[in-house]
C-alpha cells in the first residue's frame, strides 16, 4: 500500500503532539493510565517526547544509537512546550535529511528517514488515545496505522505459525488487510482473501483494537486463531 504524502505526516505529528499534550497536561502527572497500568501520565509523557527526540537523532547520525529516557519537565506546565519543541525537532531533521533519503531503521524494509516520522506519528495516536481516552482519528489515518502496526508485526518472532490466516477490514476506509501467520513470521498483504478469522471495524477502532486500547468485538471465525493472535501481539 502507498503511504500517506510527507507533508501529511509532518501536519499530523504537529497536531497529534497538540492534541497529547492538551490531553496530558490536563491530567493529574501521577495518574496511572489505564490502558498502560505500568505507566503514570508523566511516563508516557517521557515517552512520547524521548521517542521524538531519539529518532532524530538516528536520523542526523545513520546509525542505531542507544535508547536513553530523557525526563519529562517537572512543571506540568511546561510538558506542552517540551514535547511541542521534540516534534519540531524531529519535522526539522527529515527535511532537512530529506523523507526518502537512507538511514538506519529496525524495520529492514523501510530504511528511510520517513519511517521514523510515519512510526511516531502513530506511535502518537495511540498515545493520545491513552492520555484522553478517546478523540477523533481520520480514517485514512487510521488505516495507515494498521499498514505501520502490521509492518512493526511482521518483527515479532512470537507471531510466527502454521498458516494461520486472519482478515482485517476496515469499511469507512476502504481498506482490508491479509495476514498470514506464516513459519518465519507474519506475512501480509492489502486484500480480501478467505481467512480463519475476520475482524470488521472502523479504521480508528480497527487500529486502537490492534493496539490493545479497545475490547475486541465479536469475530467472525476461528476465536482460538483470534485469541492466539491477541497474546502474540503484546508490546
């Protein structure tokens, strides 16, 4: 599937740091996220800005580069600001560096610069999602964090099977997504195909239930093929 333009992921990394902060900061800094027990508010704060500002730096570097939390503002009041700054920051250098233009990634199959900024932008939505607890999200956005999920997936050894098959639609989008729980790991394609197990969803829950933020709804298929994904895909 194609990607959404750079310039959209630069608009959206803009609106969705807004869009967290306003969420965060009007939180208790203490408060324990439910949808990431392990976390409090300032945690995910510390995330969400570390993760910006580490992936600029693999982006200026070229290279794998060690991950080191760097704390959130005591003053609340300041997260906003923070995070705003570590957002630009990470806009600024892919321009600079160019979206389409090599550097080190995790992911063997997109090693650009633009992965980073397309992964924490998604890495952003669901963030939201966890400081808010809702919020509206684009379908076309949604979609392409599916796309972005299931390319993070295709890492997980522990998805690896025996051919099991799961479809994941997404109506309002468009949208529908193959995948293949293949002996190497998962393999996956944009397409309707016979699968053991079907998930049908608007594309802002399709992406928030392949997250883990939302209950799964009731599937269409084999529930155990369901079920064995929904372990396997743990952060």
């Amino acid at each position: 599937m194609e990607w959404l333009s750079p310039a959209r992921y630069a608009a959206e990394l803009a609106t969705e740091t807004a869009r967290f902060a306003e969420a965060a900061s009007a939180s208790p800094a203490d408060r324990v996220v439910p949808t990431c027990p392990e976390w409090t508010v300032r945690d995910l704060v510390t995330h969400v800005g570390t993760g910006h500002r580490y992936a600029s730096l693999i982006i200026k570097t070229d290279q794998m580069q060690p991950y080191e939390l760097i704390a959130a503002p005591q003053d609340q009041v300041s997260w906003p600001s923070w995070l705003a700054e570590g957002a630009r920051e990470l806009n600024a250098t892919v321009e600079e560096r160019g979206f389409h233009t090599q550097v080190w990634t995790w992911q063997p199959k997109h090693l650009i610069a633009g992965f980073w900024l397309r992964r924490m932008v998604h890495d952003l939505v669901v963030h939201r999602f966890d400081a808010a607890g809702d919020g509206e999200l684009a379908p076309d956005l949604a979609a392409d964090g599916v796309a972005d999920l299931l390319g993070s997936f295709e890492m997980f050894d522990r998805l690896a099977g025996d051919g099991e098959t799961l479809q994941f639609i997404a109506p309002d989008a468009d949208r529908a997504w193959h995948v293949t729980r293949a002996k190497e790991g998962i393999e996956w394609r944009e397409a309707r195909a016979p699968a053991d197990v079907a998930l049908t969803a608007p594309a802002r829950e399709l992406v928030l239930i392949l997250n883990r933020r939302l209950p799964s709804p009731p599937v269409e298929g084999d529930q155990a093929v369901w079920e064995a994904w929904r372990e396997g895909s743990r952060f």
